[in-house]
C-alpha cells in the first residue's frame, strides 16, 4: 500500500517502511526511526545572502529566503 504525505505525525502511526521522494525521485527510505537518526534539517542565516560555492553532497533538498538557507540533508554528521 502506498500511502502518501506532508504529515510526518500521520505516516509514522501507519508505516513500518517510509520513503521520501523530491521532484519524483526516492532519495531515502527506511524506517521511521532510521530516518530520524539520519536525516536532519539545518537552518542557516547567511550574512551577505548569498549561497556558498558548494552545497553540501548530502543535501536532498534546499531552500533560500532572503538570508535564511533551510538544507534537508541525510548522514549529517
């Protein structure tokens, strides 16, 4: 069964495997917990809003307002 969501809350009480996907591509699965344990999401306020010259390998997604830089990244260490 696939079941699909924004709501982290709800697929954790249903899924024993879950996946996440970006512009329809699986990036990770795993189970609830191991994809806690492995994916992190940073926040970073740049002072001159400008992105650095290379983007972490691990990012699965980004996003830029203003000066604000949110990175979803997996085995963030």
């Amino acid at each position: 069964v696939l079941f699909s969501s924004h709501h982290v809350d709800d697929v954790e009480r249903v899924a024993d495997e879950v996946g996440i996907m970006v512009h329809g591509r699986l990036v990770v699965y795993g189970s609830p917990d191991e994809l806690r344990a492995r994916i992190k999401r940073i926040r970073v306020v740049l002072q001159d809003g400008r992105l650095p010259s290379q983007v972490p390998k691990q990012t699965i997604q980004q996003k830029l307002q203003r000066r604000e830089w949110l990175l979803t990244v997996r085995d963030f260490s």
